[in-house]
C-alpha cells in the first residue's frame, strides 16, 4: 500500500464518514422496522422481512458502501470518468431495485399509505412514461460538460447530482419491482418498459466512444492512474453505459421472458385460462370453467 501512496495519493486510504452514517442509518431503520414495527403489524407467526428481501437488503446496502465509499468514490471523482459511469450504474441501476425487493408489502403500505397526499404523488410519479422521463432527462443533463466540471469541483452540488439521480432511479424502478403490486407492470410491459430504458443510454455513449477529442477536460490531467489516457478513459465510460448498462438490462428482461412464458406454459397445462396478466402475475390464474353437460 505505501508503493500505491507513494505513486499516487489516491491510494492513501480516506473514510467518508458521511457515507458511513447513511450506511448505519439504513441497517438500523431495518433492525428497527423489523424488531419494533413488524411484530405489531404482520401476523402472529409471520416472519416481518422474507429470507430473499434479507438477501436483497444485504446485497443494497453492500453495493452503496462499494459505490459510495473509498476508493469508488475517489477514483471516479478525481481520476477516471469511466469509473464514474460505473459508479452510476451501480447507484441508479443496482442499488435502487436490490432496496425495492428488499422492502416487503405491509412496510411500503405502512409509509405511503393508500388513502393519503402521499399516494396520490406517488401514484403520479409512477406512471411508466412519467417514471422514465423523470429518470432519464436528469441522467442525460448530468453528462453535460458544465455540470460534470462542477460536480468535480464542488462537493454540495456533486452530492446534489448523486442524490437527484438516485431518487428519480427509485422512482423509476417502481413499475418494474416496487413493492405497490397495483403500480407495477404485467411483465410484458415491464419487458417493454426495460427495453425503452435500454435505448436511451445510447445517446450520450455513442457521443462519448465516437469523440476524437477529450470532452471532459476537468479529468485531463497527472497523475494518469493504471497509464490510462483521458481520451482513452472517456471511451471507456461510453462504453461502460452503452455495453456493461445495457446488457445488463437485457439480463434483466431475458430472465422475466422466461418467468411470463414459463407461467403461460404451466396455464396452458393445467387448462388454465389467462383471462388478466395481472391476475396471473399477482393473484393467480384462473382455471376454465367447467362444460356442464
């Protein structure tokens, strides 16, 4: 380690103790909510988080201290654009939806409840259209030159960045795996929907791989870290969102192509007739009703 720090001070270890008290903060209000709030809500016997939104939570919570923390965070801050496309990847497309499977029905239920101010917004917010335009359009402006120079430069307005694409991700996620069952998609239209997600991240990564000339200069400087150019550096996070995002949204829409045909198949066997897809995906499928001679 001395060697790294010697070479380049971004190997000299530096805690973010704000990361670190956002990171406690969520595992304690989940300790909390399933130690004081699940008991007094779900019903006897009933475990108040399952095995898989444990698992979930595990995996949310490990990937925004990787995202957030050192070296991630000091990497793609002071060095490498491309690592600062990842560390976006990480924080809008995987951290958000591991949370969303992490919180269980009675939970989201009990914060927005269904008969209140804050429904009604959600409720808006999650329209497909609305959910993607609000992600997307903001994701887009944070790759203009302006904004990323002075997100290098000023800490508050960097955080700003982080936290209006994380929120607007959230919400954007909602339609897909929310834990509101009558806001999510049928799964074809989830498919659909990850698929029109996919296109957009092709706009600002055909610039950015295509361009024969560094567009981000505030990254254009010594020390280089692992010998890795400026120009170099930014066709690498072109190809980061157009490649490493897009193919994993695509994983993501093959495996629930899977799940919807896998579900029509058995309908199909147990003479099941798929009058609701989402009856199908949410309360189960209805059987044909029987000839009466």
């Amino acid at each position: 380690m001395s060697l790294l720090a010697t070479a380049d001070p971004i190997w000299n270890w530096r805690p973010h103790l704000e990361v670190w008290v956002l990171v406690v903060g969520v595992i304690g209000l989940r300790v909390y909510a399933q130690r004081v709030i699940g008991p007094k809500v779900v019903p006897p016997g009933t475990k108040a988080f399952t095995t898989r939104q444990t698992v979930a939570f595990i995996g949310g919570v490990v990937l925004l201290w990787i995202a957030s923390d050192w070296p991630l965070h000091d990497i793609a801050e002071q060095r490498l654009y491309s690592a600062h496309m990842f560390q976006h990847l990480v924080l809008t497309m995987m951290v958000p939806p591991l949370f969303w499977l992490a919180t269980p029905e009675w939970l989201a239920r009990l914060i927005v409840s269904a008969d209140g101010r804050g429904w009604q917004v959600l409720e808006r917010l999650a329209k497909p259209l609305v959910a993607y335009l609000l992600f997307n359009l903001p994701n887009l402006l944070s790759h203009w030159q302006g904004i990323v120079t002075l997100a290098v430069h000023n800490g508050p307005f960097h955080f700003s960045v982080h936290f209006v694409l994380v929120v607007t991700a959230f919400i954007m996620w909602i339609p897909v795996v929310g834990p509101w069952k009558e806001l999510r998609l049928t799964l074809p239209g989830q498919m659909v929907y990850l698929f029109a997600m996919s296109i957009f991240p092709t706009l600002p990564a055909a610039w950015l791989a295509n361009s024969d000339s560094v567009i981000y200069t505030v990254y254009d400087h010594d020390p280089r870290l692992w010998g890795i150019s400026a120009l170099d550096d930014q066709v690498a996070a072109g190809l980061i969102m157009k490649l490493a995002e897009v193919a994993y949204l695509w994983v993501i829409i093959t495996a629930k192509f899977f799940i919807w045909a896998s579900r029509h198949l058995e309908a199909d066997r147990q003479g099941i007739i798929d009058v609701d897809e989402r009856a199908l995906m949410d309360r189960g499928p209805q059987r044909r009703p029987q000839q009466v001679p």
